[in-house]
C-alpha cells in the first residue's frame, strides 16, 4: 500500500494590521511557516495562498480576492519579491482543505471494463459557508456520466465519511472528479472544492492513500490564469 501525505497546507492564517480605506496598500509584515516536507510529496499539488479581506465594522469581513503562489516556484532556496495578481473572489467562491482518498485501480485490459475502487474516508479544514461558521458537506464523485454520493455530515469543517464506491472504468474514461457541496435546506448548494485525479496517475493494481488538496472551480481557474497571464 502507497501511503502518500501532503505537508500541512498553507491558507495566509495569520493575520497583518488593518489598513484605512484605499486602493493601495503597504503592510511590511513577514510571516513564517513550519512546513513537513515528505519525499512522497509533490510541490507540484500545493501552493501558497493569501487572502485579502474587506473589513466589516457591523458583521462578518468580506473576502475581496486571494493569492495563489505554486509551492514549486519557491523550492529553489531564494528570497523572492514580487507582484503577485490578485483573483477576484469572494465568500461563496472560496475553496479551502484538502480531502483523504483511497483509491484502487484495475484497468481494463483483457476485459472491455476495468475498475475503480473510491473509499472518501473524511476532509479537513474546509471553508465555512453557513452563517453558523460551519458547513454541511457532502461528496459527489464523477467517472465518465456515473455519479455517485456520500451522505451529509452536518454542521462540520472536518467531516468523517468511510464511504466506499465502485465504478466501473473503460479505456474511454481519463479521470475521476471528486466534489465537495454544501447543502443547505433552503436555496442552492454550495460548492466548496474539486479534485481531478487522472486515471493515468495510478497504477494498475495498486493501493493508494492520500490526502488531496481540494482545488477552484474550473471557472475560477480560468480566470485565474488569465489574470496571471496579464500581468506577466
């Protein structure tokens, strides 16, 4: 069995001073961040992240945009300063945590039809969406037009799910898509996060065990890169 855990993520949770009202900001603050490196880890799956808050004198601070800094760009042993672009988001686009996944995969190779074995055994230090600073997550997983679903867990940032599923994979299928939700009883749910694992990733008849760090909508990526692209 591959056993392969991520160093801790990295959300910016400490905080700088609040500054008065303007577009341009200084702060001259550092922070600095104890980090478990693995050699079963790849910098590619993580980055750095910042986020800029609105601050609200009358209820819950505003998420005006974040930073994403790839961990891979800083592992060359330098200082380095720089513009960085910030993403437009807010409060109901933010993606926080990272999700445990156990994963099997028997390819189809004789047989037309090979298989996926999916255990969502829990996530951790998801975003808060409800106004109780909580959240009532689910999962939905995604192999080609089959979707299948954990149960909710309520009022939870750290939910156990155990739940295991079997899909059955083809030579056309390229990668499983595994979502987080927020349900709410009342409106629209909520997404909190994405992980796309290509199938191409595993191999055949092996165990794996690891934790995922959950990723933006697609959309949100998109716009991302156009960003980052504009102000390189």
């Amino acid at each position: 069995q591959d056993q392969m855990r991520p160093p801790a993520t990295l959300p910016l949770n400490s905080s700088s001073h609040d500054s008065e009202s303007t577009d341009s900001v200084f702060w001259g603050e550092s922070f600095e961040f104890s980090l478990q490196a693995s050699s079963k880890t790849d910098p590619h799956d993580y980055d750095l992240k910042a986020l800029v808050f609105e601050e609200s004198r009358f209820g819950q601070d505003q998420l005006i945009g974040e930073i994403r800094v790839p961990f891979v760009d800083l592992i060359d042993h330098e200082t380095h300063q720089e513009w960085y672009p910030v993403s437009e988001t807010n409060s109901s686009g933010y993606v926080a945590g990272d999700i445990h996944l156990n994963l099997l995969y028997q390819p189809p190779s004789l047989a037309p039809v090979g298989t996926l074995l999916v255990t969502v055994i829990e996530a951790r230090n998801l975003a808060s969406k409800d106004f109780s600073g909580t959240s009532d997550p689910y999962v939905k997983l995604f192999v080609g037009k089959e979707k299948q679903k954990t149960r909710v867990v309520k009022k939870n940032l750290n939910p156990i799910f155990n739940r295991e599923f079997l899909f059955e994979v083809s030579k056309e299928h390229s990668e499983m898509r595994v979502e987080i939700w927020d349900w709410d009883q009342l409106g629209s749910n909520d997404f909190m996060g994405q992980v796309r694992i290509p199938l191409s990733s595993l191999r055949p008849h092996v165990e794996y065990t690891r934790w995922y760090p959950l990723q933006p909508s697609d959309r949100l990526l998109r716009r991302q890169a156009a960003a980052a692209a504009a102000a390189s």
